[in-house]
C-alpha cells in the first residue's frame, strides 16, 4: 500500500513538473511575442525623428530631380521630417544608387530608382556592381512619364509618316539625340528603328538639357525626350511635335497622337521611377513609407505639380514595384540587344 502511494505521487510530481514547464514555455513564448511587437510599434511609432537623405543619381534640374522634389516636399510636410535631396550623378544611375546600397538600412538614406537603375541597365552592363534582389529594398513606384517625338522645326516632315517614309530615303542622315546611352530617349529611338526599319544616327549627350538645345538648332533632328522637358519647347513653337510614347494621349497634351495611331503599331514606352532603400529595411518601415508615398501622391499640391510637369502620380505596393521592374528588365534587353548599346 505505501509503496502504491509512493509511486502515485511519484507520478503526480513528474506530471506536476512537465505542466509547470509547458506552463512556463507559454509565457515566455507569450512574453516574447509581446516584446517584439511592443519593440516594432514603438520603432515604428518613432520613426522618423530625425531628416531622411533622399538620393537622386541625376544632375539638378533634370526630370527625376524635379519629380522627386515636389514628391519629397509634400512627404515631408505629412512625415513632420525634412527629407533632404541628395544629387549623385553620374555612371547611368550607378554611383547614386550604390550610395543607397551601402547605406544603413533604418529608413533615413533612401534614393530614386527607375526605368534605368532598375531595368535597363541590366541588358547595358556587364559588371552591372548591384543586384535588384539582393541588394535594394523597393518600396513603390512613384510615377509614370511619357516620352514625346520632336523635331527640328526644318525637318521637313509634319507627322510619323512622313518621319519614317523620309528616313527610309535618307538613311543615316537623321541625327537624334539623347541624355545618353541607355536613356529612354536613347532607347525608346532604337525601339521605334527596329520597328520601322529606318537607320538614325544616335548622338549621345551628356545630358538631355544639351540635347534640347542642339535639337533646337539644327544641330540634330529629333529626340523622343520625357514630356517634362520636351513640352514646354514642343508648346512654344520652337520644335515640331509629332507624337508621344503612350498607348493613349497623355491628358497633358491630348492633341498629339500616340505613335501607335501614328502606324507604329504596338509601340509604348513609358518612363517610371519610384522609392527605393538599402537590403534589409525593416517592413514595418517600408510600409510607413509607401503609406506616405501613396498619400503624397493622392494630394492636390502633387497632382498639380505633377500635371504641369507631364507625368502622372503611379503608386505601386512594394511588391508590384519589383515585379515591373524584372518585366521591365526582360522587355529592354531585346531591345538593347538589337541596338547594340552598352555603357561601360
């Protein structure tokens, strides 16, 4: 009988001792949990109390420095931060973009990343030092631009027919220009020749300010440039537009056709760009700051800015972002491959 107790109350401590430490695994579980989510909310909660670098890898002045300006002004009015810009031009978006890769990761150094950072230069490099999926957050595109077709008002041509029917019988000698090699306005000339059949001379500039000015003078003959700077020139009469890069008219300037009403059938080129970070940013904060992106754009002082700049706020969620940027990827590598163009 006492050796019957004995063992029963045996049992009942070695059950009483596995309940005791399942109890314990549950609350340290439960505290664990709880202290992460107190550390995220509370990080999150205080960011960000400090200014945040913005990285723009192009010259003052041009298209992406004045898209992302009005875009980071309205982020910082909402974000009660400044956002400081930060231009690092050079090396086709590859020396800006490398400052944001080695930065830390905590939200404070972010940077503008595009049609060319992200897309384009692939097929263009061959050392290429950054990798799209190891070595940069995307947290949203921001906007879209269309491109547009203008040429010296001498150019005796009125419309895309006449372009192609006229380079067909002076092959070579139409001279367009570009903000350099692998530019859209580079690129989208080249997309247009593979799908005419006409030979232009590209005359690569450093950058498409000079272009416009050349274009201006007879110095070459047409540019297919973003409608923030090929617009204003365009409407006052100093070059010929004859069409712009969209598959339907851009409501900034919705009396030009697109080139594919125009006959080049199909034909669509679309600048983009949008926020970028370092590898590893926390979600929480990535998702902060698509949030503020997204109610930025949706403002009126944007959309004004944006309207009188040609472009058209195209927020995206961070992984939307990625993916255009890997189809983006795919469908100019035919394209650079066709032309030729390398920038190394």
């Amino acid at each position: 009988m006492t050796r019957l107790l004995h063992r029963s109350a045996l049992g009942y401590n070695v059950q009483a001792f596995f309940t005791s430490i399942m109890r314990t695994r549950t609350f340290l579980l439960s505290f664990v949990a709880a202290a992460a989510a107190f550390v995220s909310s509370h990080s999150l909660a205080a960011y960000p109390d400090k200014p945040i670098r913005l990285v723009v890898p192009s010259a003052p002045g041009g298209a992406p420095d004045v898209l992302m300006r009005s875009l980071a002004q309205q982020m910082s009015v909402q974000m009660g931060v400044p956002i400081v810009i930060d231009n690092k031009p050079g090396g086709s978006y590859v020396i800006g973009t490398m400052d944001v890769v080695k930065a830390a990761p905590d939200g404070y150094t972010l940077g503008y990343g595009n049609i060319v950072s992200l897309a384009t230069n692939r097929g263009l490099m061959s050392n290429i030092p950054y990798d799209l999926d190891k070595d940069l957050t995307l947290i949203g595109n921001s906007f879209k631009v269309v491109n547009m077709m203008i040429v010296n008002n001498d150019l005796p041509v009125k419309n895309v027919k006449e372009l192609i029917a006229y380079a067909k019988k002076n092959p070579g000698k139409i001279a367009f220009g570009s903000g350099g090699n692998g530019t859209t306005d580079h690129l989208g000339v080249e997309l247009f020749k593979s799908m005419t059949g006409t030979h232009l001379l590209h005359v690569p500039y450093k950058g498409t300010s000079s272009a416009l000015t050349d274009l201006q003078g007879g110095q070459i003959q047409l540019m297919m440039s973003n409608t923030p700077l090929a617009g204003p020139p365009a409407q006052a009469g100093r070059v010929r537009p004859l069409a712009v890069s969209s598959r339907t008219r851009s409501p900034s300037y919705p009396d030009i056709p697109t080139l594919d009403e125009a006959g080049v059938k199909g034909f669509e080129v679309i600048s983009w760009g949008g926020l970028i970070g370092p590898p590893g940013m926390p979600k929480d904060i990535v998702e902060r700051i698509n949030k503020e992106m997204r109610a930025a754009l949706a403002s009126q002082a944007v959309k004004d800015r944006y309207k009188v700049l040609g472009a058209e706020p195209d927020p995206s969620s961070p992984e939307e972002f990625r993916e255009h940027a890997r189809r983006e990827t795919v469908k100019w590598a035919q394209v650079i491959k066709f032309s030729g163009a390398k920038v190394d």
